[in-house]
C-alpha cells in the first residue's frame, strides 16, 4: 500500500470519527432535551444540552426490526408504517427512565449475585385511533417484582396522583430482567391479570438492559389473554428520535449519574 493510499485512508477514518461524534452529539441534545429533568437532578455537562426540541413524529422501531435500514431510508420506514399495524407507541424519556432504573440495580459495579429486579408503573393515553401511547414511567422499587410492587401502597397512590397531573392514566408496569431475556413468568402473568381487570389493554414492559446492544431496545410489550393464562407480543413503535445503535452508547453516558446520584428516583428516594 502506497504513502499516498495510506494518507487518503487516514483522512477517511478521521472524517467518519468526525461524523460520529456529530452525530452522537445531536441525538443527545435531542434525548435531554425530550426528557425535560429538573436542572437540580442533571450535572452540568448534561444541563448544557437542552437546548435541540426533538421531534416528536412517532418513528417506527421494533426490537426485531432492521434499524439501519429504517434510518437511512424515510420512504422504506413510510412504507413499513403502513404495512404493519402498531399497536402501541412508547417515548423515548420512558425507555431511558426505565433503562436507567433497570442498571441501577444490576450493573458492571454491583457483584451479579447482589443484581435485583426493578418495578414501575407505565403512565400514558390514547390516541384518536384508540392507539396507546406510553409517555412515561414511574420508577416504584427494586427487588422481586411482586414484592416491589406492593411493599408501600402509599407511594402508588403517590405515583397514581402525580400521572394524573399529568393527564395521563396507568396504562400497565414494567420490571426488569436482567440477563435472563424477556418473557414473563407465571408470576408476572398474575400480577398483568390484576393491571387487565382494571383496564382490559393494560400492558406489562420487560426489559434485559443486557439485550441492548445497539441492534436491540432491550425490551418488549405484552399483554394476556386471562382466560388460557398465556402471554403475547405487542407491535410497537418508538416515539421521538432514537437511534437504536446509539443506545449503549446513551447509557454508558448516563451511567456516572445512575452510580452516583440517579437521573431518576424511586418515590422512597424523593
């Protein structure tokens, strides 16, 4: 290889760095600024940020779903919008809530044996189409999710009252999994029966932080049928500006704040 061909490859590379950088810089101030945290909860670097509205178009994503090709081609991502059905849209601040609430509890800093489960509530609304749209997540406890969930009934209530202020309804909960996948268990499924009978589409979130990996959100949406005791798959799209291969990336950066103090509190932490 030439002096001239070596050159010429040196310059390629830095401009590609050049352009990651950009690009990772833009989707963060996009990603702070969706987010909308209390200055007194950010540090400094991240405060200085919010400054880009991001968009609040729903773009389609699914964990299953081939992201490259969705970003880089808009036509591609119209017509998949209108071949496969969503039923069901999640914010981009309600991943990155739950996200960061799941490695908490279970990361590199914390011996594996120590991780625990986190639980939440799932805060959205309908669209004129009937179509949900989660638009928040309320981080509840750690530990076992049935224990998580019902160890203060004054904090629900907290929590219950606070996604009404925000004119939204408890949609479903969420809780974590980490490293063992998404699915839910006989318990889970006991605990999605009680959030159905309140409201029969109410979902359950499950997320492995340990599937994000820059192909995957880490996370899947169900519902149960109650009366075969089963569990399925929702179709859903990710609403904001997210490009899933940056999400390690995201997170690694919230990571300091998630060890120290978090970006988001459980309500015995408030």
């Amino acid at each position: 290889m030439g002096e001239r061909e070596l050159t010429n490859n040196s310059i390629k590379d830095e401009i590609k760095r050049k352009i990651k950088e950009k690009i990772k810089k833009e989707l963060l101030d996009e990603i702070c600024e969706e987010l909308k945290l209390e200055e007194e909860e950010l540090t400094e670097e991240i405060a200085s940020m919010l400054s880009k509205k991001s968009s609040t178009k729903p773009i389609i994503k699914h964990s299953k779903e081939p992201t490259a090709t969705i970003i880089e081609n808009k036509n591609i991502v119209n017509q998949v919008e209108q071949e496969i059905q969503k039923e069901v849209y999640i914010s981009v601040k309600a991943i990155l809530k739950i996200a960061s609430h799941a490695l908490k509890y279970a990361n590199s800093k914390i011996p594996q044996v120590n991780w625990v489960e986190v639980i939440g509530l799932l805060a959205g609304k309908l669209d004129k189409d009937d179509i949900l749209h989660i638009e928040d997540a309320y981080p509840m406890g750690h530990g076992t999710a049935v224990y998580a969930e019902i160890k203060d009934y004054k904090n629900y209530v907290r929590a219950f009252r606070d996604i009404k202020k925000q004119q939204y309804f408890m949609c479903g909960w969420y809780h974590s999994h980490p490293t063992f996948g998404c699915f839910m268990s006989r318990e889970d499924i006991g605990t999605q029966e009680r959030y159905q009978k309140l409201w029969d589409k109410a979902v359950a979130l499950v997320i492995d932080p340990y599937l994000i990996d820059g192909s995957s959100a880490g996370f899947e949406i169900y519902r149960a049928n109650l009366k075969t005791k089963t569990w399925y798959p929702l179709v859903y799209g990710i609403k904001g500006s997210l490009d899933i291969r940056m999400l390690p990336d995201i997170l690694a950066f919230m990571n300091p704040i998630i060890q120290g103090k978090p970006v988001y509190l459980e309500y015995d932490e408030g």
